[in-house]
C-alpha cells in the first residue's frame, strides 16, 4: 500500500500537492499534512496480505452455476451454521428454566406447610446464575453469527462482481447502472442483516415456542389443549396472510428502491448537464415521484405489519383471559397448584412474546428473502455473447479481419446491418464513413465481438470468432472509444490498464510516441498524479490522448479507433495524427471516422449507409469517382475544411 508515493509523497507532500494541484487545476487529491503522522501510525498496523490468487474464466464453474439459495451460501461455513445452532438450542433451554424455578420456589418454600427460606435463596441464586450463562452464551452466538454474515457476505459481493464482469454490453446498455448498484448495496446490507440477527432470532424464538409448547403440555395437558385450541389455528390463519400480503410488499419495495438509486446516479452523473440547462427543479419534481412510490410501497407493508401485530397481540390477550379462567376454575377444585398455575401462565406469556419478536425478525425474512429473489434473478442471467464449450485460445493473428454475408440488429425485428461482405487485409487501415446510424461502430463492435451477428460470421484470419476465447481475442484487439473513460488512481495505473507487466521504459515511449510529455511534465507529480473519478479533472483531449497511449502500451495486433481525435483542437489533432502514424505502423486497423482527415489518412474507405455498403476504395479513387464519398467530402471544403458529417457514436 504505497500511500506516500501514491497519496502524498511523505510528510510535507500534502502541502505541496496542494499548491501545485491548485496551479494546474486539479483538485487536491493526497492526504493533508496535519494528518500524515496519523496516516502513518494506522499503515504500520496494518496487516500483511497475501497476493491474491485470482483466476478469472469467461464460463462459470459448476459451483458458480449453482441456484443462489440462503441454506447453499450458509452451507459453505457448516463450522459456523453448527456452532450457531448449537448455540441457539442452549439459549433457549437456559432461558426456559427462570418459570420451573419460581414454580418449585412458590410450590416447596412459600406454600403453608413448605415454607423454606434456603429453597427460595436457592431458586434465586440458580436464576441469576442461568441469567448470567444466558447473557454469555448469547455474546459468543453475536460473534459466531456476525463472523458467518462477513464470510457469506464477502463471498455474494465477489460472485456478483464477477458476474458483472460475463455479462455482455446489451445487458449494461439495457439496464440502470443504479439498478446494479441496488443489487450490490441494499440487497446484499438485507441479507447481511438476515444472517447476522434475523436467522437466529427466528430460529430461537421458533426453537423458544417449540420448547415451551412441551413444557406446557408437562405442566398441565388440560390447559395446554385449550391453548392450542383455542389460539394456534388463528394465529396460523393470520401469519399466512401475512406471509403472501407481506411478500408482495417487499418485492414491490425492492424494485423500487432500486428506481431511486438508478435516478440518483443518473443526477449525479449528469450534474454538469442538469445545471446547464436548468433542469434542477424538474429533476426534484422527478425525483419526489420516485422516491414517492418507493414510500408507498413501504407505507403498504407498514399497514400489513399494523394489522398482524396489533391482532396477535389481541389473541394473545384474549386467550390469556379464557385460559385463566379454566385455571382457576382447577385450581378451586383442587386440580392444579397455585404454582404449576404460575408457572403455567409465566410460560404462556413467553409463548406470546416470541410470536411478536417473530413478526419484526418476520419482516426482516421477507426483506431477505425479496434481496435473495432478485439477485438470484441477476446471477441467472445470462451473458448473449458467450463462450461455446471447449472454446480454443486463437493464436498470433496477422490480422486479416472477413465480415462474411453479416447481418445485425439490436433487436431482431430492426436490423441495422444487411449481408454486409467486407475483407480488410492484414496491417491495412479502413475508414469506415457515413451518416449517422449507418452502422459505422456497430460492425466494430461485432469484430471485436461486443455482440454477435444475427446472421453470418466474422473471421480473424481465417477463424471464426465465436469459436475462441474472449481473453485470447480481445488481448489481440485494440479499441479506444470515442469518450475516453479514466479510472480513479494515478496515470501510470490507467497507462498500463491493458497489461500487468509493464516497464517504466515502455511508459516512457508511449509518452512520447503519443505526445503526453507536456501534460505529464506539468501535473503536480507527473506519472503518479492521481487521476480523479472519470477523469474529470483533466481535459476531454488530454483524457483521449491518455487513452491512445494505453492502446499503444497494450501492443494489439488490430486496432479500433471509434474517432480517436474528435475530442482534440487542431493543434493536438496535428500531435494525434502523427502518433497515429505510429499507432498503426504494421498493424490492422478500422477507423470510425466522423473527420473526414482521419479517413484521409486511410489506405481504404468504406462508405455505409442504410446498413450496407455503398463505397469502397482508396480516398483518391472515391474521389475521382464522384459518388458518394465525393459528395461529402464537397460538403466537408464547402464548410470551411470541417467534417459536416461528424455525429455520435452510432
């Protein structure tokens, strides 16, 4: 854990990052002076970590394939769930024997002929003694359960994340990243919290009914029978209402709390275009709509939760009545002593109290249970571009790329590329040109296989794609999109991102190569200046540049450049176009090309339109020509050597 190089660079470095960070415009990102010596003192406690061991497959094991259910994530610690258990089955004897006591203290020293002070003293001393083993024995089962919860909670959030990382780019493009983040945070806090207290006070109140019923039926089997006579069937009658009425809610209450968090992200996201165009107010409006809903879902199962409890507990009151009045009517006639009659009614109240602690710990079931259906819906989804059984590792390519009779659409009623037949051949750059829509980036993206076609192939010499592993194909391809995306950390980290083991050396060329010495040279501490979320603290160019320089250390043997320059002013345009020259040399390449002096600089052209192509050649031969590609580039001079047909990414 490198914080000083990484953080602050030691006990003064705070300051003087901040004077520096202040000077280029970066916000300050180490740790304050003030508290470098606090800082310091926690790193040396820190404890040593072993490396990792992580091994990442495209296909899921047959354990991970597995039906996400809470007993097969409790089944993996039987250790803990055995002890947790046991622990439970002992609380719950300890807890019982207070009302045997008082019943053999009132019965053998207060009743008129068996009055004993020493029985009583005894009773007493043995209650505060199991009192006190009681209070022991719970503490131990916290810490078991609580060390079970960690286990099993660390294992749901890495069998999660790796998921997200099968999952193809449909499924992103489909869903709300705040969706996701719900599925990560609040459905895996609910179960966290079910296996920490919920699962064990449900199963020590339920394991507490079970034990009082026999103690009961020992008691008295007269009144014990009325008692379930009387009580058990309505109480079963409320709680299965309360199990469907219940469960609803919390679904309703799932999916509605990840709408909340899915336009909260998207606010956040999208701040700086919120405040431009003065959405604040109809945002708050939107918002309040939809944590509105979220509220009522949870004012559904609070009103769901006011009727079960108040009317257990009324039945539970009701019952007492009737049953004290049977008691008393055997105690007049001599079939019961006072104090099995004691005894008895102490033990009934303890009946009652686990069925109202059942209703809370209930709620917090459901609340699982409702976490567990909808992450067990994620894990079961499964990615559309995916690894066929026994996929062979595709070899050193030369970089020959086929579209074979390639027909595609997002959704298979829409296709957005018909039959298209196209061959690039290896170390040969095409531009692929046109209007918006065309299909430009989407026949990128299905040769670097970020989609399948709908129909026909696509081959990498000779090969096709779907055939090999993504790792082996995508470690061979290259692609810098049209937004560069940064992560957080310092800009040596997002430089070597493609690769783990890369040298100081070979950063240094990408430097150079790509133009970055400038930007590097002025940043506060060069390489290990940390890059902040997004990257927003850096320029949309000097974000691109960045990226070029991370596809250039990746050393891919094609590359895709999703209009690598659109972001750039003429003079970095002029710095990127002879790094490209470079980028390219000896290498395949497609350009998406929204600048028509980046098609320019192409060997070939590809003109699309309409999901076909309508053009291929050399720009020279296009011109000469006088079709299509002409009348654009007519259009590009007439507006002043600006490419009139620079869009977004298709």
């Amino acid at each position: 854990m490198a914080w000083g190089g990484g953080w602050g660079g030691g006990g003064g470095g705070g300051g003087q990052m901040f004077g520096s960070s202040s000077n280029t415009g970066l916000p300050f990102g180490g740790i304050p002076s003030e508290l470098m010596d606090e800082a310091t003192k926690l790193l040396a406690t820190e404890p040593t970590h072993e490396p990792s061991d992580i091994k990442f497959q495209q296909r899921p094991s047959a354990k991970e394939r597995r039906r996400l259910t809470l007993p097969k994530m409790l089944g993996a610690y039987p250790g803990y769930v055995v002890n947790g258990s046991l622990l439970v089955i002992i609380i719950s004897l300890v807890l019982q024997a207070g009302p045997k006591l008082t019943e053999y203290a009132i019965n053998n020293g207060m009743s008129p002929g068996h009055r004993s002070l020493k029985v009583i003293a005894v009773c007493g001393g043995l209650y505060l003694v199991l009192a006190l083993l009681s209070s022991i024995f719970q503490r131990i089962q916290v810490s078991v359960t609580g060390k079970l919860a960690s286990r099993v909670m660390h294992d749901l959030r890495i069998r999660v994340f790796v998921h997200f990382q099968r999952l193809s780019l449909d499924f992103f493009t489909d869903e709300k990243a705040g969706v996701l983040m719900s599925r990560m945070t609040s459905d895996v806090e609910n179960l966290q919290q079910l296996i920490q207290d919920g699962i064990s006070s449900f199963a020590l109140q339920g394991l507490t009914m079970i034990v009082i019923t026999i103690i009961l039926f020992t008691t008295n089997v007269a009144l014990a029978t009325w008692t379930i006579l009387l009580i058990v069937p309505v109480l079963f009658a409320f709680s299965i209402w309360f199990h469907h009425a219940s469960e609803k809610g919390y679904l309703l209450s799932r999916d509605r709390i990840a709408n909340v968090l899915a336009d909260l992200s998207e606010s956040l996201y999208g701040i700086r275009v919120v405040t431009a165009n003065n959405r604040q107010k109809r945002n708050i409006t939107n918002h309040r709509h939809v944590v509105g809903a979220y509220r009522d879902a949870n004012l559904y199962t609070g009103r769901v939760n006011a009727i079960y409890g108040p009317s257990t507990n009324m039945i539970g009151i009701l019952g007492t009545g009737l049953l004290l009045g049977i008691g008393g009517h055997m105690v007049i006639e001599h079939k019961l002593s006072v104090g099995a009659l004691i005894a008895f009614f102490l033990y009934l109240n303890r009946f009652f109290q686990p069925i109202q602690l059942l209703v809370q710990q209930y709620n917090s079931l459901q609340q699982g249970r409702s976490s567990v259906i909808r992450l067990r819906e994620l894990l079961q989804t499964p990615p559309s571009v995916d690894e066929v059984e026994g996929a062979a590792t595709l070899p050193t390519i030369e970089g020959r790329i086929t579209f074979e009779h390639v027909s595609f659409g997002y959704n298979e009623d829409n296709l957005v590329l018909h039959d298209v037949n196209l061959e690039i051949a290896p170390g040969e750059s095409v531009a692929f040109v046109g209007p918006t829509g065309a299909g430009k980036s989407t026949m990128a993206k299905l040769a670097n296989r970020f989609y399948d076609p709908t129909s026909g192939r696509v081959l990498l010499d000779g090969v096709d794609i779907r055939t090999v592993t993504l790792r082996s194909l995508r470690s061979q391809l290259g692609v810098v999109p049209q937004e560069a995306f940064l992560f957080a950390g310092s800009i040596r980290t997002n430089l070597g991102f493609g690769r783990t083991n890369i040298t100081d050396d070979e950063i240094e060329e990408a430097i150079d190569v790509v133009g970055l010495r400038d930007l590097i040279e002025r940043l506060p501490q060069g390489l290990d200046t940390i890059v902040h979320e997004r990257g927003q603290t850096l320029s949309a160019g000097e974000r691109q540049l960045l990226a070029l320089a991370r596809a250039f250390l990746a050393r891919p043997r094609v590359l895709i450049l999703d209009e690598a320059t659109s972001s750039l002013d003429l003079q970095s345009e002029t710095v990127i176009e002879r790094a490209l020259d470079r980028l390219l040399e000896g290498r395949s390449a497609i350009l998406i090309a929204h600048r028509l002096t980046t098609a320019q600089r192409a060997d070939r052209i590809v003109v699309i339109d309409k999901g076909g192509i309508v053009e291929v050649g050399t720009p020279k031969d296009l011109l000469a020509s006088g079709g299509s590609y002409a009348a654009m580039y007519e259009a590009w001079l007439a507006s002043g050597g600006r490419d009139a047909t620079r869009d977004e990414d298709d």
